[in-house]
C-alpha cells in the first residue's frame, strides 16, 4: 500500500485519536507520540488486518494499548492543587519541578467538530489523571466513545464483566472530583455573547492592571496556578494579593486562545 493510500485509510482518524489519547495521558506531547506510535503500529499491521471491525475500532484498539504501554512508564499528569497545598506567601513560589508531571491544556479549535462532541473538558481529563489507567481506558471507551461493554472487553483483551466493575468504580471515581455544573452547561448558559463579553471584560481588566476588576470576575473558589512553578493560590484575597504584588510587575498583553473546549 502507498503512503498515500494509508494516509486516505487513517487520516480522517488522526484529530479523534489525537484527543482518546490526550484523554488517556493528559498531556499533548504524549498523545502526539502514542498517536504517532499507533500509526507505525497499524502501517506494519495492515497486512493482519482481516476486517473483522471497522478500521477506526482497530485503530482505536492499536491506540488504547499504546496509551497503556505509555501510562505504565510515566507518571500521571496532575494539577498544581494535587502536588501540594496552596500558598499564602506570594514571594516564595517553589522552584520549578521537572519531569513530566503537570497536566497539559489542549489547544482546540470552536469549528473542531470533534472537539465540541466529545468530552476535552479540564476537569473531566484531570479526574481521569487519577484513575489506574485500565480504568481509565474502560470509562473513556464506555463513556465517551460510546463501545458496548462486550466491544470494550475485546479491545482491552478482557471480559465484559471485569469491563463493568472497572467502569462502576472509574465513574465512582470521577463523579467524586468533578464541579457540579460542567463547563459545557457554564458555556451554554453564557451563551456565545455572554462568553464574548466576559472574554473582553477580563483581557480589559488585566491588560489594564485592574485587580478589582478582575476580581470581580472571579468565582470565590477562583485558583491560580502556574506550572512549572508548585506556587498556587485559592480563593480571590489571596490570588487578588498575587496579582496585585506579584504579577502585575510585568505588563501584559493577553490574546484569546482555545482550549479544552
């Protein structure tokens, strides 16, 4: 088979994939690899390939065992509240902590389809950081994508009710650390004008140094993080104390960007 021609067979696959596995390990960099890894895979195993499920289910087997090997190597991605308690001293932030560690946005595009259909949401990908990753698997392919417990076993060489205790526990799991309202229900209830605004409200404020008014913005239990750094801080007094002692040093000029949905 050509390049071309398998290129025509997976590339209206890549961009899903891309986000099963930036679900799976939280990081962008990692998805690309485990990405990159399940195209090899599927190029050298195409011969094999007897079509007995569609070629995006065998693309998805290939990626979600790729995602496994690499979750097993490396350690989760998590946010600054899960690497220690938030600061009140705005002078000392910590050292930057190497290593692969920090869970990563992932920049998306509104026109994104995709995107918008499936679960990106922050919160949702940091809850599932703490899941073993079998779990994790089961409750993205149950989930999100919509397999069969039966579909999902045979993708995970597993048996449909290891499938359905692993799924009982992960959604256990994950219903313990999302907020209540989800940023889909925030997003609609805002509507496209309302996001514009307080979008345009916020980059005014902090382009201007106005720590009231950005304050104002800000949910009570608003935190402030930014990794490398371990410094982070909760709650508007002590992020409005960050802001106006610390970050407002430096001018700034912020531009909108998409991410997680």
């Amino acid at each position: 088979m050509s390049d071309e021609t398998f290129e025509r067979l997976v590339g209206p696959y890549r961009r899903e994939l891309t986000a099963h596995c930036y679900r799976m390990l939280g990081s962008v960099q990692d998805a690309e690899d485990a990405v990159q890894e399940t195209l090899l895979a599927a190029w050298r195993g195409l011969d094999g390939f007897e079509g007995r499920s569609s070629v995006r289910t065998w693309l998805y087997r290939i990626a979600t065992h790729a995602c496994l090997r690499l979750s097993s190597k490396r350690p989760p991605r998590l946010l600054s509240p899960d690497h220690g308690p938030a600061r009140r001293d705005v002078w000392e932030l910590g050292s930057p902590v190497a290593g692969p560690v920090w869970l990563e946005p992932w920049p998306t595009d509104p026109a994104d389809e995709y995107v918008t259909r499936e679960s990106v949401e922050l919160a949702f990908v940091a809850a599932l950081q703490h899941l073993p990753a079998t779990q994790r698997a089961v409750l993205i392919l149950r989930e999100v994508l919509q397999y069969s417990a039966a579909e999902t076993a045979s993708l995970l060489d597993t048996t449909p009710a290891s499938v359905n205790s692993a799924l009982q526990r992960a959604r256990a799991s994950v219903g313990e650390r999302l907020p209540a309202v989800s940023q889909r229900d925030e997003l609609s209830a805002l509507g496209a004008d309302g996001q514009r605004e307080l979008l345009d409200a916020f980059v005014a404020a902090w382009e201007a140094a106005d720590v009231p008014a950005l304050l104002a913005l800000l949910a009570e239990d608003a935190r402030f993080t930014m990794p490398p750094l371990p410094a982070w801080f909760s709650g508007r007094v002590d992020v409005g104390r960050f802001l106006a002692e610390r970050v407002f040093e430096t001018p700034w000029k912020l531009r909108p960007a998409g991410f997680n949905g």
